[in-house]
C-alpha cells in the first residue's frame, strides 16, 4: 500500500486505498460512520470490564505500587491480551525474582484465577537472607579483599556504599564469581578456571556464606618478542613502543594492543599503510614467558599533496575548511596533524559531525583530503536565570551567530541582569585571524555593578591575539582600554584612590594545560600567568603594572582510565570505582599589582579600588564573604589592597549519581601593600560542600568554617556558585 488518501464527495465519506495498480473506493455513509463508531466503542468498554483485576496477598516487605512497577510488562500483557494460566504464572514468576534480587531466597508466589478475570498472588516472603561472608578456597596469586570486591560488586552496585550488610542475592554471586574470573585472566592466569559458588545457609541466623572455589593455574608473561617483515626501524626502537605493555602479564587484549601502538608509531612518522601483526603463542611458553611474533609491513613514506574536497556545507564556505588543510601540501603525513586541525575546527562550534578521510593517490606517494561535514546551527538564542550567593539572582539573554556572512566568524552579543548591577556585551571572534593559526577575539562591553562600598560604571573594549602552540601550550597578547567611574561611595575617598580615569592596559598571557578532561574529570597540571602594563604611553592615565600567576594539580585515587575520555571502568570493583571517582586538587594562586609613578607610605591608596585585588569568596577563602578578607576601611568595607595568595586543598568523592560531596582547606592573605609581599597575616578555611555534576562543570553549595575567627569576623560563609573552585 503506497498511500490512503481520504475525501468527502456529496455526503459520502470515501476512503481510497491504492492497491498496486488497482484502486478500491468504499463509500461509507455518516449513519453508518456513526454505527461504526458505536460498535467500537462498545468493543472498548467490553475490553475495558475484563480487564484483570491482580490483587497481592501476603506482602509486607514492599508495597504494592512497588510490585506493579516491578510486573509492569506482564501486567500489561495481561491487560492487553486477556489472564490465561500461561500469563499468571509469568507473573508470579516474575515477582519470586524481583524479591530474590532484594534477598528473599525462599520467596513462593501462588496464583489463583477466580471468576476468569481475577487474579490472586498469594506471597509468602520468607526471611529475609543476608550475605555473612565469601570464602575463597585456592587463591594464592591474588588477596581476599581484592577478590571480595568483585564478587560483591553486582550487589553493590543496587544498594548505599555504605550499607555494611547485603542482602544474598544467588545470581549476583555468580555474576560476581565472573568477574572474578575476568580479573584471573587480565592479570595472566589464562587457564584460571572459577567453580560455580556453593552456599551455606544459617537459617537461624538468615544468613548465607558462598564458597567460591579458584584454580588459577599458571600465570602467563611476556617472552621474547621477534620483529619481522619491512621493519624499517630496529628491533630496540620497535620494542621500546610497547616495553610497558611486555612488562605487564600476557593477555590476549594486550597481543591486540601491540599492533595499534606500532601502526600509530608509524603514521606518525608518515607510514600511511603501515600494516602490523601480532601472535602469540601461549602452548609454546617457556616456563610462563610467551613468545611473539609481530610481522611488519611499513609501506612507503606518504606526504599531503595540498588537495582537499569538502563535502556537506551549505552555509559555511568550503573554503574556511579546505585552508586549514591546503597549508599541509609537502609535509609528511601524520595523523597527529589531522587530529590537531580536527580538533581545532571542532573548538568554533560550527560543525556537528566533521569526518577527515586521507585517500591515497593512484601512482604516487601523496595523499588528498576528503572532508565531510555537518554543519550545527549557526544561529542561537539563549536566555538563562540563576543565583549566586554574592550577585543574587540573575538572568540573562544572549544571541550568536557563528557564521557572520558564511565566513565562520562569530558575534555574540548579551545582555545580564542581577541583583547587583547591569552589563551588555558585544563579543566578534575571529579562529583564524587573516588565516593563520592565530585566534582574534574584540569584547566590548559596559556595566555597572554595586560593591560592597562604592558602585561603578565601566565601559571598555578588549583585543585578544592567542594561539595555541601545543595542545597543552597557548599564548596570547591582549590589549585593553577602559573608561572607570566610580559613581557612588560609603568608603572615604582617601581609601578609594581615583574615582574616574581612563586605563589602557597591554598584557601578555599564558597557560600550559596538562589536565584530561578539565571540565568533567581533570586529572593532571595545569598553569596560568598574565602580566599587563598601564602607561602613559598606552593613552592611559593610571600607571601600573600586575602580574597572577596560577597552579593547580587533580589527582585522582583510582588508576587512570583506559581510554581517553573514559571516566569510569566499569569493570572494577565497587570501591575501586568509587575511588576512581574520587579527586584531590590542590591549587595556589598569587598576584602583585604596584604603581609605577607613585611610592611610599601613600602608595598603597594611589592605585584606584577598582585595580585593586580582592580575596574571600566561593573560589579563594571559603570561610570569608565575596571580597571580605584583607583591609576594611572604619566602616567594614573591604578596599583591596595589592598583593594576595590563596591556596586550597580540596578532596571530592561520590555519593550518588552525579552528586558528590566535597572537603576543603583553604589558606590566603591581602596585603594593602606590594612593597612588603610575604605569607604574613594568613586566613583560613576548613569546610564542606556538594556539587553536582553538569557537562559544562559543577553546581557547588560550599560551607567554610573560620577556625581562627578575629574580633568582627563572622565563624564562617556558605557559598552557592557554578563552576570549579580554582
């Protein structure tokens, strides 16, 4: 049937159906339409009253809302296809196995059919068994706590990690015993064999231990490993790829692995069709060490020939992608490259889906490009609303277009709104600034905003050059210049410094990122320095100059994923994985700002407050309010002052789903002066938070406790903010 088509001629209603080549036309008239319509309905209600009834008898250790939700398929079936034997006794099968999954080992359901639509489920629960221990008979190579960890881990997986007690649950055992198995084999013992576990009841006791018996056999290295083939480099050079591979136990995963190290080593170096293979031969080992055999075909050296073809674009020009590429002509191929350029057009937000394929060229050495592309929306608007402990409520709009003329540059502009001040932003990026690898960003903006102590209006323009050296290396030249009033004040002036200048700033930045995944799961360094320069020679009329510098350090308890990107594995334990969850950052952060044309006992107060660095808040000092550490004047309001520390440690760990709670100590100072920077009149902060995880980085409710409170100090501060603390 290609098609129905319905249509209304005179008062016939006539359906048409087309039938290959034949059409059928029934003609059906309203009174007999609405006789249908009758029928039907008297169909439905008919169904409607014998829908079976299930009712549940004997339940006491769940609800029934918790038992229809558990048989909600087979209820439906029932519903829909009418309560025969076959289908109540499903069902009473079903809730026996929703209960021994909760530890009811002994669970019986009974099913009673009464007046051909009802349906009886007589329960009888049984105690409650609970898991006492697991015995483990014949494991030497590996510890009893470590295998416990396993064999738990489907159980766990259901219930509180701090729940001590489980319930015995038979299948979870033997899934768990698999696992075990798993982990024999990944650690060597190819021929490690795990019985089916054997249980003892303590039915005065309701409780169960499992007995898991191990045969381990042999546990299985790595031999001599022979290379051969066109192997190009020598053997200590091919070896050295894999060496931390050939250290660990014999697996076949590993074998697997040995191939892809080696082709990667190859295309790196140009060696497009490098082709490798690697055996191994366990029958053949020589008192455990496995000998392999990798045979190598590295093919010819193969360079970019400069052609690309993209394929897929409608509003984006081919041309904004084919130059990311065309640049490469004569260079030697190199996946790394590719990936580097890839990632790079990814960062604009202009593509879903970008697929680079190198083809090689018949009769030659060299490679074209195929790309091709989806293109996401270039067009977007946003409109946000939160809170912040400091700015209260907040909302926000925002509208971008990333494509301006089909030339993949983008303009965004905003508009912010709290409780504290106003701001609208005009920002133009440009990725590849006169098509080079440079990235070229001019935010203008103006706002005005209520600090504790005096309220300002700002209106500048902001120019940015960066370009990323590295993956990890990006630097950057910017240039700023902004018109600051300070439009009303309880501070004195004496304390405020100029309260309406013009600053012209050229600044230098740079940030070295080892972390992987930063804003999910970081686990690695990362440091960051600025340093910028107001002058006379800029047009500014506030001299000065001031330097941050930043390090931060995540380290995570668990071993590092096995694939990038890849936060859990799930095939550890459940503690293991719970620790791999887990991270200690540890963070240290300074800056000095010193005016160049004024000095002495008055300096500290020529620099306007605005310049001026502050400290306390949700990501420096938790125990302190926003910008409440450091100088007050005699009213209590913070002035800043011109050089300051902050140093946090801080552990996080799960709790559940994405929720995770936090610990913390944070350490900091504010001097009023730049000429004296020390570690001299420190604060401190000892607390506890939650976060939760987002995509784009966490949700944070922090508390800080003051454990050396001063006169006129409040104990301590919560902080509600988004994103990481340092």
């Amino acid at each position: 049937m290609r098609c129905a088509a319905l249509a209304f001629v005179l008062t016939g209603l006539f359906l048409v159906a087309e039938l290959g080549a034949q059409r059928v036309i029934t003609v059906v008239r309203p009174e007999e339409k609405q006789k249908q319509e009758q029928a039907v309905a008297k169909a439905q209600e008919k169904h409607a009253q014998k829908t079976a009834t299930v009712e549940f008898e004997g339940a006491t250790a769940f609800s029934e809302k918790d038992l229809r939700s558990a048989v909600k398929e087979q209820i439906a079936t029932v519903d829909q296809f009418g309560l025969t034997p076959a289908r109540a006794d499903d069902l009473a099968f079903f809730v026996e196995v929703f209960y021994r999954k909760h530890g009811y080992e002994k669970i019986s359901v009974r099913y009673h059919i009464e007046q051909g639509d009802r349906l009886r489920l007589e329960i009888d629960e049984g105690p409650l068994m609970t898991l006492d221990q697991i015995v483990f008979e014949g494991n030497v190579a590996e510890p009893t706590q470590k295998l416990f960890g396993y064999a738990v881990g489907p159980t766990r997986e259901r219930h509180s990690k701090l729940q001590k007690t489980l319930p015995f649950v038979g299948a979870d055992i033997e899934e768990g015993a698999e696992l075990v198995q798993r982990l024999y084999i990944a650690e060597g013992f190819l021929d490690a064999a795990i019985e089916k576990p054997r249980y003892v009841y303590h039915d005065e006791t309701n409780q169960v231990d499992a007995i898991i018996a191990i045969h381990e056999g042999r546990q299985y290295f790595f031999g001599d490993v022979s290379f051969r083939g066109e192997t190009v480099y020598d053997p200590e050079t091919l070896r050295g790829q894999i060496v931390d591979l050939l250290k660990q136990p014999y697996t076949e995963a590993r074998v697997a692995d040995i191939p892809r190290r080696l082709q990667s080593y190859f295309k790196t170096r140009g060696y497009y069709e490098v082709k490798v293979e690697a055996t191994g031969t366990p029958e053949e080992a020589v008192d455990g060490r496995v000998p392999i055999d990798v045979a190598i075909s590295a093919g010819p050296i193969y360079r970019f020939s400069g052609e690309v073809f993209v394929n897929g674009l409608t509003r984006l020009r081919p041309s904004f992608v084919s130059k990311r590429f065309t640049k490469l002509a004569g260079q030697t191929y190199s996946p790394e490259v590719l990936d580097e350029k890839f990632r790079a057009l990814m960062r604009t937000g202009l593509f879903n889906l970008l697929r680079i394929e190198p083809t090689p060229i018949a009769d030659e050495d060299a490679l074209l490009l195929n790309i091709t592309a989806e293109e996401a929306k270039s067009k977007e608007f946003g409109f946000s609303i939160g809170y912040g402990t400091y700015e209260g409520g907040i909302v926000g709009a925002q509208y971008r277009d990333r494509n301006l003329f089909g030339f993949g540059r983008s303009l965004t502009t905003s508009v912010e709104i709290s409780q504290r001040g106003y701001k609208g932003e005009i920002l133009y990026e440009d990725p590849f600034f006169l098509d080079t690898d440079f990235g070229f960003k001019n935010d203008l903006a103006a706002l005005t905003f209520d600090f504790d102590g005096y309220s300002k209006f700002e209106l500048g323009d902001r120019v940015e050059l960066t370009r990323k050296f590295t993956k990890q290396y990006e630097a950057g030249l910017i240039f700023a210049a902004r018109h600051v009033e300070v439009t009303s004040a309880s501070i004195n002036d004496q304390f405020l410094g100029q309260t309406s200048y013009f600053i012209n700033t050229l600044g230098f930045t740079q940030t070295l990122d080892l972390r992987t995944s930063p804003l999910v799961a970081p686990r690695g360094f990362v440091g960051n320095t600025t340093f910028d320069l107001a002058s006379t020679v800029f047009g500014s009329e506030i001299q000065l100059a001031r330097g941050t510098i930043r390090l931060g350090y995540f380290l995570p308890f668990g071993p590092k994923p096995l694939t990038p990107g890849v936060v859990e594995d799930q095939t550890l334990p459940p503690l293991q994985r719970w620790l791999q969850q887990s991270l200690l950052a540890f963070g240290a952060r300074a800056g000095l700002v010193h005016s160049l044309n004024h000095s002495g006992p008055d300096e500290p107060t020529t620099i306007p407050i605005d310049e001026r660095f502050f400290n306390g808040g949700a990501t420096t000092v938790r125990s302190y309010g926003e910008r409440d550490l450091g100088p007050h004047d005699p009213k209590g309001n913070p002035i800043g002052g011109e050089f300051f520390t902050v140093f946090n440690v801080e552990y996080t760990f799960p709790i559940l789903g994405e929720l995770q709670g936090a610990l913390f100590y944070d350490a900091g100072n504010l001097l009023p002066t730049s000429e004296k920077p020390g570690l001299r009149d420190m604060h401190y902060a000892l607390g506890a938070g939650l976060r939760y995880k987002l995509p784009i980085g966490p949700i944070r409710l922090d508390y800080g406790f003051n454990p050396d409170r001063q006169p006129g100090e409040d104990a301590g501060a919560f902080h509600f903010s988004f994103g990481f603390a340092f």
